[in-house]
C-alpha cells in the first residue's frame, strides 16, 4: 500500500530545501494574524499571498499557503475565546466554551487547549491523509449529488443534538437558516426572496450572517460590561497557565481523537469542511458526556473537541485537491490556482508520477503543526493582554474591524448591512431562546442541499429514486435513520426536551 521508496525520496527532497522551512514559519505567522482578526480569513490570505508563490519552487510554495491554512486554523480561535467572536465560520463551537472559560479567568488556559488541539488536529488530519490518500481519492470519486444532498441532510438532522431543552425551537430556527440561505437568484433564473431588490440576487453572504448573528450579537451584551473578565485579579497573563492548558490535553485523548477522526472525515467532503467539522464535534461530544449540561459553561472538552475537528479537516480537505484535482474549499481552490502557476495538475496522474513531492507536502505540513505550537505560544503572548484591555477602549475597534471585514468580504456595503441585520436577528433569537447555533448551519447547508437534490431530480427523470439505487447513498440513509434514532434516545433520556417548547 506504502511505496517507501517515494516516502524515502519525499523526506530527502523536504529536507534538502531549507526554503520551505523559512516560508513555513511566516505562512504560520500570516495565517494567525489573519485568522484572529474578525472578518477576515484563510482563503484572503492566501488570495493576498499568492503572487508571491510565483517566485519560489513549487514546494516551498504549497508549504507556504499550507502554513496560512494551518496558522489560520488556530488563529479563529484566539478572538473566538477572548472576545467571543469567532475569527471565521470554522471557530463558531469555539465560542460556546472557550468564552466562558475566559470570563472565568481561564483565558490562559483556554487558548493553550485551544493551541494544543489545532496542532494535534492537524497533525492526525495529515497523518490520515497520508494513509488514505490513495484508496480513498476513488471513493470519494464514487459520491454524486443524491450522496451530497444526504451528507448536508445530516447535518440539518445534527441540529436536534445541540438543544438544550427547545427541540423544536432549534428545529425551527435550522430551518429559517436554509430559507435564508435560498434568497437570491436560482440557478433555474428564477427570483426568490429579493423583494425586488437588486442587492439580494447574489444572495446573504454567509460569512458576514454569521459574524454579526454571533459576533455583533454579543457586543450589544458586551455593552454592559466593564472588561471581559470581571475579576481583577483574573485578568493576568501567564505562560505557565498556558502551558498546562497544553499539559491538559493529557486527560482528554479521546476527545482530540475523535473530533480529529470527525474533522478529517467531514473534510473530504466538498463544501463541509471546517465550518461544519467544529460543529458536529462539538455536539456528539457534548451528547456523549456524562455531563452535558455543563457545555457551555466553560467545559474544557467541549472547546478541545471544536479546536480538533476544525483543524484537522484541513488535513481531509487536501484529499480532493492532490488525489482528484477538485478543491474541497476556497482555500484548496486557491491552492490549486498555485499548482496551475507552476504547470502542474493535481489528481492520480500526480499522485502516480510525483509521489515524493506529494510525501513531501504531506510531511512539511505535519512538522509545521509542531512549529504551531512554538510560533502561536509567541502570538498568544501578545494577544491575551487583551484581557486588561476596558471594553470601552476594545469594543470600538472590534466594531470597526467587523464592519470593514465584513466589507472587505463583499466589496460592497452588501456586507456591512448583512452584518447589522444579523445582528439584530441574533438579540432577538437569544432573547427568546432560538439557537442561533442552528441558523448557521441551516445557512452553510441550504445551497448545497438544494443544488445536490436539483441535480439529483434530473439524474432520476423527475424522481429521486437515485437516492434509493446506490450503495453509498443507502449507507448514508441508514446513517440520517441512526442519527434520528440518537436523537429520540436523547430525547428519552431528557423528558423536559420536547415538553419545553410546549
């Protein structure tokens, strides 16, 4: 299954290139400044960087840009934990216990799980990779759209593992984020939602929806607050809390595994990746404790289980692009544009005639989740001063940076705008006990499932009897009926599930 000789001639062609080390160090820095700012993002990294991948060799280039994708992975969270603002879509379960634990005066403590279970993600993602790349790269040639739509199905049916007490309400909000996500123009050409204005047909931007239901949401809470950390004697910055924040990690292996395993996995997926990885880790964790009722009140694992999963998706979503040519997300996409400016075509034929420079990418990337450690320990000793920091100093700028990512994601004031509306959808919905958690998942979810179930029709004539033909497709309906089946047992276990929203 292992051509050693590759693996060999991989490592020696790695090594020989002292460039790539060098590059790799500022793609980690890049990544990290870019994922802790609200608004901004991996893919606009990249984007920004990729000229200069012109003047270097193919290897360092991909490491360069593989480095932003892994240094951006953990940055999201720093914002996420400290602020309660997710840096990107991918920290969104990030929030739910590493804001708690920082208003507790677990800050230092928080980002250093958070910063030990994104290399330790990373790492399995790619380690993963390297062991199934080969193999799975024809599976997952396999998956058409009856199996995309089901994979997306499945995720709207996670929804009802997140409740906490309002089944319904959750059920009702997930379904306001696929509406939502359905505004604009069809690709039948047909209208929907606009109310005649122009600047809907593109559609809600999802990134700028889900900083202000999230982000801009909690500063109008944020407001009444004097720091984040109400403690005086909390609000102090140590490595040493840091570091056994690290040491914590320890005690929670099979909670690293497994969001690793449910990272990788989703990531292979084409449009799932880290925005939903996070998530769906977050909840099975959650449901699978002893204790869930303390997720979301500042539970260690909930936060090292997000931190896994979005990470080490990155790992999943590079399947796609070095064994099927086919970007799995925008920052593989941007990627591949980086394979085409040095001539070079990814898929089988790649992956049969450059082995050792597909080893060699494969192994670049896991010591540069070991330097994460080292690089995010300098970063963080930077950013976690924010804690002494008055509100009425930080939110000012937080709000400026949001408004201008928010634009910048855009280029118009289509963003600012979303990022306003969501907000104020986002004071209403928590004020009345909706999960906003289930409206950006309905939001990231609702085009792909309505672009796989078209594509699905047409392949059946008029029907979607495809879903009910294929062997994978099969597997995955058996895999929505166990969710459903978890979901009665949970709502078994706690009586007062449903009868809350009564």
């Amino acid at each position: 299954m292992f051509d050693f000789v590759a693996i060999s001639d991989g490592f020696a062609l790695l090594f020989s290139t002292p460039s790539a080390w060098i590059v790799a160090v500022a793609g980690l820095v890049i990544g990290l400044v870019f994922g802790a700012i609200p608004g901004l993002s991996v893919p606009i990294a990249m984007a920004v960087f990729l000229p200069m991948t012109l003047y270097m060799d193919f290897l360092p280039a991909i490491l360069f840009l593989t480095a932003i994708f892994t240094g951006g992975g953990f940055g999201c969270a720093i914002p996420a934990i400290l602020m309660n603002v997710p840096g990107t879509s991918a920290a969104v379960a990030t929030c739910f216990d590493g804001y708690p634990m920082a208003k507790q005066g677990l800050h230092n403590r928080a980002l250093g799980i958070a910063l030990i279970a994104s290399t330790i993600g990373t790492a399995i993602g790619y380690v993963m990779l390297f062991a199934i790349l080969e193999p799975l790269s024809g599976f997952v040639l396999k998956m058409g759209a009856p199996e995309l739509f089901l994979v997306a199905l499945t995720g709207i049916l996670l929804i009802g593992l997140m409740t906490d007490g309002r089944f319904w309400r959750a059920i009702a909000a997930g379904g306001i984020g696929v509406l939502l996500s359905l505004v604009g123009m069809s690709s039948a050409g047909v209208e929907r939602g606009t109310f005649g204005s122009i600047h809907l047909l593109d559609g809600i931007d999802p990134n700028a929806a889900i900083i202000g239901i999230f982000a801009a949401s909690e500063l109008f809470r944020m407001v009444k607050s004097d720091y984040i950390v109400k403690d005086e004697a909390e609000r102090k910055v140590s490595i040493r809390e840091i570091v056994e924040g690290i040491l914590f990690i320890r005690k929670v292996p099979t909670t690293v595994l497994t969001g690793s395993a449910i990272g990788a996995g989703l990531g292979v997926i084409p449009g799932i990746g880290s925005s939903i990885a996070n998530l769906v880790s977050y909840s099975l964790t959650k449901q699978f404790s002893k204790d869930p009722d303390s997720y979301g009140r500042g539970n260690p694992n909930g936060l090292a289980a997000a931190e896994a999963a979005n990470s080490s998706s990155e790992g999943g979503s590079m399947v796609g692009l070095l064994a099927l040519g086919i970007p799995s997300s925008a920052a593989t996409a941007i990627m591949l544009s980086a394979f085409a400016m040095h001539n070079i075509t990814g898929g089988p034929r790649f992956i049969a005639d450059q082995k050792d420079i597909v080893y060699a990418i494969i192994a670049g990337s896991i010591v540069q989740s070991i330097l994460l450690v080292l690089v995010g320990l300098m970063f963080i000793r930077i950013t976690v001063y924010i804690v002494r920091v008055p509100l009425a100093w930080l939110l000012p700028p937080i709000v400026i940076c949001t408004v201008l990512g928010s634009y910048a994601l855009s280029s118009s004031l289509n963003g600012p705008v979303t990022l306003v509306a969501f907000s104020i959808l986002g004071v209403v919905m928590k004020r009345y006990g909706y999960s906003v958690v289930a409206t950006v998942i309905g939001l990231l979810l609702g085009l792909m499932m309505e672009g796989n179930l078209v594509r699905t029709w047409q392949l059946g004539g008029g029907s979607v009897m495809p879903m009910f033909e294929r062997p994978i497709s099969l597997t995955i309906i058996g895999l929505i009926l166990g969710v459903g089946a978890l979901c009665f047992a949970v709502t078994r276990k706690r009586p007062g599930l449903l009868a809350a929203d009564e």
